[in-house]
C-alpha cells in the first residue's frame, strides 16, 4: 500500500514510482522536465487569457477544476525536475524568500 500523499516527499516518491512502472526515467531529463513545465503552465494560463482580473478570481466550477488539473500537472513537472536536479524545494524556496526580502524590503511603518 502506497502512503498518502502529504507533503512534497511523499510526493516525489509517489512521482518516482509512477515513472518508475512505466519506464519512462530515461525520459525524464531536466531538459524535457522543464519543457513539458513550460507547456502545462501555458495551458493553465490559457484559462485567464482575455479574463478582467475579477473574472479571474470567481471561475466558474467547471473552468475551476480544468485550473486545479492543469496546476497539478505543473507542480508535478516541478516536482520531478527538482528530484532530477536534487533541488530541495521548500529549502530553495525559503532561501528565496530571503533573498527577496534583502532585495525588496518591506516599507517601514
């Protein structure tokens, strides 16, 4: 029984073994990882194309659960490029945040 899918690890191991039963690591290069990211994350922005942005804050259900399918397959190809790579994502990303934080510091109050 595979464990429930909780937080980024499990996630990249579920990923690993979903690949992994279908022999498709050999294709799973960071090259065609970050393409196949770029081409799921145009489909997502598809569905804001020629939106005003308070339509895009209230989609209907139906374009809803096509944005949450279409975020999911963009997580999933970050996900996997990051396993490729070794990135650890949540340290790459909370080093980030610093980084931003030097560069764009918050207005004094």
């Amino acid at each position: 029984m595979t464990p429930p899918i909780v937080d980024l690890a499990t996630l990249r191991d579920a990923l690993r073994d979903f690949a992994a039963a279908r022999a498709w690591q050999p294709f799973h290069t960071p090259k065609n990882l970050a393409m196949a990211m770029i081409v799921e994350a145009a489909e997502l922005v598809e569905h804001f194309q020629w939106a005003t942005p308070e339509e895009s804050l209230r989609p209907s259900p139906e374009k809803l659960a096509a944005i949450r399918d279409e975020v999911a397959d963009t997580l999933i190809y970050l996900v996997e490029l990051a396993d490729a790579l070794d990135i650890d994502l949540v340290a790459a990303a909370r080093d980030k945040i610093v980084k931003n934080a030097l560069k764009y510091p918050a207005p004094e109050r």
